[in-house]
C-alpha cells in the first residue's frame, strides 16, 4: 500500500504525544493520513466508522485500560493491526497485549525508527516483536501448563499488581489510572484475594518472586 493511502489512527490521551506521533508519520511520510482519538469512547468510534490501516493505542486512557479498547476493537475488527503504547517496560505487559490480540508493543521512549519499522512489520502481515518479548514468548512456551496465579487477574488487576509491587502508593496509583482511590482499593482487595494473599508485603515479595516488579 502506498504511504500517500495509509491511514493510522493515534489513541493516546496526552495531547504532546499524539502531535509528537504524528509529526513522525507525516513528515516521514510514512501515513498519508492520521486520525487522533483523546479516550476509549473516542477510539472505539473511530474504528466503527471509518477505516484505518493501523492504531496506535495507548494502554492507559484514563478510566479506561487500553487493553480493554484492545480487545473490544479487535472483537469487531480482528484483522485491524493494533499497535500498543505505553510508558511502561516491555516486561510489564508486552506479552499479555500480544496474548490479547496486538501486533506489537512500543515504548513511548521509542525511536522514531522503530515506530516505523513497527508500521511497516504489520502492514505487511506481520507484527513487531523486540527481543524482550521474543524471549518471554519462547519462555511462556517453555513452563508448564499449570497456570501461575496472577495470569488469572483481569488486565486492570494485574496492573495494579505491578504498580503495587513498583512502590507506589494507592493515591499515586489512582492518579495514574485516573480512577478514584476507592476503586484502586477495591482491585487492591481483589488481587490479594486472587493470589491468597493479606496484605502489600507479601504482595511485593510474590512480584518480585515472580519477575512482575519494575
């Protein structure tokens, strides 16, 4: 396809990131046209009525995880290519977006290069996997079947998860994800339920035993 057709929409909800994308795509005349969306309800308008070639989605927009957006997305449009993207580490969530349908995984650290790389990978039928999640792919592969834990948590549980396990507080967690700080201690209760645990103590020591930390 030519870039002068290509069509990629940006979900992010940081108004410098989306220009800082697009910049890229048009300047690099990578897309012919980019579409912004500010939140989930935005981006899954979006997709139902027009049609892109690619989205690039944030994983937290606000209220809503992206990996929610991601799935709803690609219920109704399975052969639309997802690019995820997140300030956090590949070994976060890398591998349950690609479990959940994603083309890839980038880092807003990114190279202008790889966004690129990543666009082209999936418009020719493939998808952008780095190293790090190439190599936690062959590892999930490698275990056993019985099922750790925390791979039973909804996607917002887990990241409450590692945000808990990071260090941070319930306050900073629920302005990160922009919930309120009951319903960050309701995930809070429900992941110690999960994994059997009591408290945030042996809460970081299971991520940490389990490579889940920052």
């Amino acid at each position: 396809m030519s870039t002068a057709t290509l069509k990629v929409l940006i979900s992010d909800d940081h108004e410098l990131i989306r220009e800082g994308l697009k910049r890229i795509l048009i300047d690099g005349r990578v897309a012919g046209r980019v579409g912004e969306a500010t939140c989930a309800a935005d981006a899954i308008a979006a997709v139902r009525k027009e049609k892109w070639d690619v989205v690039i989605l944030d994983i937290n927009l606000g209220g809503r995880s992206g990996m929610e957006v991601l799935k709803e997305i690609k219920a109704e449009f399975p052969r639309l290519p997802v690019l995820m993207l997140s300030t956090y580490p590949e070994e976060q969530f890398a591998l349950r977006a690609i479990r959940a349908g994603a083309s890839g995984y980038l880092n807003k650290n990114l190279a202008s290069r790889i966004l690129v790389e990543a666009i082209r990978q999936v418009m020719a039928g493939g998808q952008y996997i780095s190293p790090k999640v190439a190599e936690q792919l062959i590892n999930a592969v490698k275990q056993p079947t019985g099922q750790p834990l925390h791979e039973t948590l909804s996607d917002r549980e887990d990241q409450v998860l590692r945000l808990i396990a990071a260090g941070r507080t319930v306050g900073e967690i629920a302005g990160q994800l922009n919930l309120s700080v009951k319903t960050v201690s309701t995930y809070r209760m429900i992941v110690l339920r999960k994994l059997g645990l009591e408290n945030n103590a042996q809460l970081m020591r299971y991520a940490q035993d389990h490579g889940l930390g920052e």
